[in-house]
C-alpha cells in the first residue's frame, strides 16, 4: 500500500518507549556477554548509551510520523566519535550496533505476541523504519570513525616526518663534527710533520730546538683532547654512558677541577675566580658533573684572551643547585646568534644575568644550547665537541643548560640540576 495510506502506528511506538530502558538494559547485557567487547564493563551507564536515547527518540517520531528533533547521522557521528576516544575498534562499534538493533526488532515480535490483534502492515512498517534507522546509525558512526582515523594517520604522518627531520638535521651536525674534527687532527699532525722535519735539520740553536718541542707537545697535547672527546661523544650518542648514582659534596669537585684548570688560566694570565658554599652535598653522577665543568670552564679559558673566568655554584631552592661558568671572552658573534634565534625558541628569564651595556653591541637573549657547536671567533680546536659532550651529559642528568651573551662583554653558561633523584 502507498505510504500515505498507512496509518503511523503509534502503538508500536508507545510501546518501544515504555520498554526504553529495558531495551538499553537488554542491549549493555548482550554486549557485555560478547567477549570481545570486555571494555563495556569499565562504561558507566551515561558513557556507554552515549547518543543511543536520543537515536530512539528519532525512531519513536518517525513511527509517529512527527518531525524529527535531529539528524540521526549527526547524532550517530557524536556516538562513533565517543567510542574512538575510549580506544574502541570499528568493529567494536558495528557489533554493538547489531545487538541494539537485534533488541528492537525482538521487541517487535514480543509486541506481536501480546497484541495478536495488531495490524500486520504497522509491523513491517516499524521493522522498516528500525532497518532505515540502523542502517543511518552505522553510516554516521562509521564515517566519523573513518575521518578520526584520517587524523590519525595524519598525525602519525607528521609525527614521522617530523622524526625524520630531526634524524636529518642530527645527522647534518654529526657530519659538521666530523669535518670540523677531522681538519683539526689534520692540522695538528701538519703541525706535528713539520716541527719533526723542523728538529731533524742541523744547525738549529737550543733556544730554537726548545720552542719547536714546546709547538710539538701543544700539538700532541690538542691532538689528545681532540681524540679523548671524539671517544666521548661517540660514547655518548651510542648510549653506553650510564648514571652512576651517588652522593658527593659539589663544592669540593669544582674547586678541584677549578685548581686544575688554574695552570693554564694562569699561563695566559687570565684571573680565575672560584665563589660558592665550603660545602653543598648533592646527589648524581660525580664523574659527569667534573666533565661539564671541565669543558666549559676550558673553553672559557681557551676562547678568553684577556679578563677573568668567573665558576660559581650555589643552590637554588633547595631542589636543584646551580653552576655558572662566564668568561670575559668575546661573546657570541652577531651572525652565529642570529641563526640560533632562528632556529630555536629562546629560553627567557625573569632577568638576564649579563646586563648589556649600549657602546657594547647588542646583546642576545638568554637561549637554549642548540644542535650546533656555538663557536667564538679564533675559538680552539675541540670546543665545538666540548659543548655537544656537555650538552648530552646534561641531557643524561636532567639538567637544563642555558646561554647568556653580551657581544665585546663575554658569555655565561648556567647549569641547574636537581639537588636529589628519585
């Protein structure tokens, strides 16, 4: 018979809804029987009917023939979205769908049963109406679920991409590393080749013989350094550095690595300044604290012509404890500071230490130690190692390392670790 012609049946419907929670009652203890859908019992009632009620509603409407409140794909795109946030599988979804419609269709025989009388064409038409109903409820649940995992896969997409970059860009500043240590150690053994050519010639005066040894065991010397920290870095990257654990009084592990250092500082008559508690106890590595503070205090040493290198430590807050190596070197080129900011996000402080001072130049925010050696210019060989070797120790013990520079004033490395680990 046309539509038009057959009476809404309204019965079914009121019945439909008299039975709504019994139904929704029915339709979690189905799931729940379905091993495969062991995550219904961690639902509370609210979470696991999500949008489903207000499908219903639709569906008493439609047997009414009244207008609908809302679009039951719409609804549906809601409820394929709540269940992709609980880590659900689509056919999760599908089979949970099956079982609710599976409990309306019964329902309709259970109607049939009590009402022998009922008009066989308001049953089918019912049945019609629930299949239409299932059929725009999978549609909308599967289509949300499908554009969820179109994010997803985007997201994950990006995520690779953006791993891959950083592989690359690692990758480009190992190379730098590399080329820039390997014309070192070339240098140096030019250096070492022609000073033995040098002494092995005849006629040369003591006085000259003694300056050529002294060039020859600057080379050998620089030459070590190069290797031990090439041997260091590549320990480093390779993960076969590990965090011995122990407690240790800070104060006098900086003042002996200070006290070795003061030869040299000493030798290019630097003033080399030592401030900080007689005794500050602390838990971490003892043989990675003295390797920070012995790169960046040669460093300081080596790239500072004239002035002080300043070492200072405290602690903070109780919490962490703080090390500060400045030099009055000078400071961060403009050029190379510009591509840092470039590059990086700065990481600012309340105040800057170094304050700048305008016939100085300009001065650069405190930043983040980047990927890339930070350099001085006429800086020695090995100091673009040193920095990469302190960073990765930083990053071994939790510890955040931070920049200041003042062009023409010098630099100041900040190191803060925690007092205690867990």
């Amino acid at each position: 018979m046309p539509s038009d012609l057959i009476a809404p049946p309204v019965k079914i419907a009121d019945y439909l809804f008299s039975r709504r929670d019994a139904i929704l009652q029915r339709w979690r203890m189905k799931c729940e029987e379905d091993e495969s859908l062991a995550h219904v019992v961690v639902l509370d009632r609210i979470e696991f009917n999500d949008h489903l009620p207000m499908i219903l509603n639709i569906l008493g409407q439609r047997l009414r023939n009244e207008p609908e409140d809302a679009d039951p794909v719409h609804l549906a795109n809601f409820h394929g979205l709540h269940r992709w946030r609980k880590g659900r599988m689509l056919g999760d979804i599908l089979n949970e769908l099956d079982y609710l419609y599976e409990i309306l269709n019964d329902e309709l025989t259970i109607f049939k049963e009590f009402n022998p009388e009922a008009d066989v064409t308001e049953i089918l038409t019912a049945a019609v109406q629930i299949a239409r109903l299932k059929e725009e409820t999978i549609r909308g649940s599967v289509t949300e679920y499908a554009i969820q995992q179109q994010i997803a896969a985007a997201s994950r997409s990006a995520s690779l991409q953006r791993a891959l970059d950083d592989l690359n860009k690692l990758g480009r500043n190992r190379g730098e590393i590399l080329r820039t240590s390997s014309h070192d150690l070339k240098s140096n053994f030019g250096v070492i080749q022609g000073v033995t050519s040098l002494l092995n010639q005849d006629g040369r005066t003591e006085e000259e013989r003694a300056q050529l040894i002294k060039m020859l065991s600057r080379n050998l010397t620089s030459l070590q350094d190069v290797l031990v920290q090439l041997t260091d870095l590549a320990r480093l990257e390779a993960g076969q550095e590990e965090f011995q654990l122990s407690e240790f009084d800070a104060s006098k592990i900086i003042r002996e690595v200070v006290a070795g250092a003061r030869p040299v500082a000493e030798g290019k008559k630097l003033m080399l300044m030592a401030d900080g508690p007689e005794e500050m106890k602390v838990q971490g590595d003892v043989v990675k604290v003295k390797r920070i503070v012995h790169n960046l205090l040669m460093n300081a040493i080596r790239y500072t012509s004239q002035g002080v290198v300043s070492v200072s430590w405290s602690s903070e807050d109780g919490v962490r404890w703080h090390i500060g190596i400045q030099d009055s070197g000078p400071g961060l080129p403009p050029n190379l500071a510009s591509v840092i900011s470039a590059q990086l996000k700065p990481h600012s402080e309340p105040t800057a230490v170094l304050e700048p001072d305008p016939t100085a130049g300009t001065q650069h925010p405190p930043i983040s130690l980047p990927e890339e050696p930070i350099a001085s210019p006429g800086q020695p060989d090995g100091e673009g190692l040193g920095l990469h070797i302190v960073r990765h120790l930083c990053e071994l013990m939790s510890a955040s390392l931070t920049v200041e520079s003042v062009a023409g004033k010098g630099s100041l490395f900040s190191i803060r670790l925690p007092m205690a680990y867990d």
